[in-house]
C-alpha cells in the first residue's frame, strides 16, 4: 500500500493559495483514478484506490499545514506503512515558480509542513513532488504570500503544475523514482541543490 499525501491547510478560505497545491495535486490524482478523498480518518479525508496497478491511499491532513505530521503518524500506523511507503506532494518557495521536483529524500527546507511530517516519522528518507511557487518580485513576508488567494495569472501555471505533480506521482508507481526524477526535474540554481542536501 502506498500511502500518497499532498499538504496544505483546510477550509475554503485557503483552497486558492499557494500552500495548498499539495491537496489540488491529491485531487486531481484523485480525478484521475476514480477515488473519493472524502473519508475523515487519522485526522485526514482519505480514500483508498488503484492507481497505476497500485494499491494506494490518497489523503489530505485536516489539521493545520504545521501539524501535518501529526497527521501522518496517525497514517502510518493505521496502513502499517513506513516513510518508504510515502510519497509527499507540497508547495515550495525555494524553487522557482512552475518547477517540478522529484527527490527521494532532504531537509524540511524551511517548510514547516514538511519539518512536521519528517519530525513525526524519523527520517529524510521519504520521496516528495515539490512544486515551485517562489516569487517572482520581493515580498516583505512569504508567509503571507503562500497564504493569499493566487492571482488569476497565476491560476493557469499553477493548474498545468498540478497536472505535472500528479503525473509525477504516476511515474514513480509505474516506473520508479529514478525515471521520475530524470523525466521531472528540470536544472536546477545551486542555491536550491544545497538546501536539498
């Protein structure tokens, strides 16, 4: 079983906004595979399905994106899962916005969501699906700015990056990280390399 877990915040006030293109991507796998994320359990809407001939749970944590890994302990010991078992699907402002990447492991990178998760479970070893969202201009807070409704310019790119994420996901259950990572990551600054590591 795999357990694939996109974060973000819950209520509608924040459906629009950056920090929650992981639960649109779980949504759009969701779409794709016919499974209904809408069971409330271990503190998620879950839903279990095949995908890609793969037995698969989709989930969205219900609780604050901060406290995701709260959530994701629950997952885990309900599946009997480990962190091998996980693909993590989130939003990212150290890559640019529209960029894609596949990792099979890494820091928190300043993401509070992500240090959460990887604080609950134990370990970096866990393969993720960044999406980029890194401003193009300075803002004074990018707190608030992952937490603003996206502008409509922004909606179209951000739809075609959720596509990609899901895509992404597919990839990795068909044919592996390797293969995802090669056909999903686009060159990335030096900057972003070093605080993957």
């Amino acid at each position: 079983m795999r357990l694939i877990v996109g974060l973000g915040n819950p209520g509608p006030e924040y459906a629009r906004t950056p920090h929650n293109l992981g639960f649109q991507a779980i949504d759009r796998l969701a779409e794709q595979a016919g499974i209904r994320v809408e069971r409330p359990e271990c503190k998620s809407y879950a839903g279990k399905g095949r995908l890609a001939g793969e037995d698969v749970v989709l989930a969205k944590p219900q609780t604050m994106m901060n406290l995701s890994g709260v959530a994701m302990r629950a997952l885990l010991e309900r599946y009997e899962a480990t962190a091998a078992d996980v693909i993590l699907l989130y939003d990212d402002v150290a890559l640019p916005w529209g960029m894609i990447r596949v990792r099979e492991r890494g820091s928190a990178g300043g993401h509070n969501g992500v240090k959460s998760v990887l604080d609950a479970v134990g370990t970096l070893e866990m393969a993720r699906v960044r999406m980029g969202v890194q401003p193009d201009h300075p803002v004074g807070d990018l707190v608030d700015y992952v937490l603003r409704p996206m502008r409509r310019s922004e909606l179209e790119s951000a739809a075609d990056m959720i596509e990609q994420a899901a895509n992404a996901v597919t990839l990795i259950l068909e044919q592996g990280m390797a293969r995802a990572m090669a056909a999903f990551n686009r060159r990335a600054t030096p900057e972003i390399e070093e605080d993957e590591k």
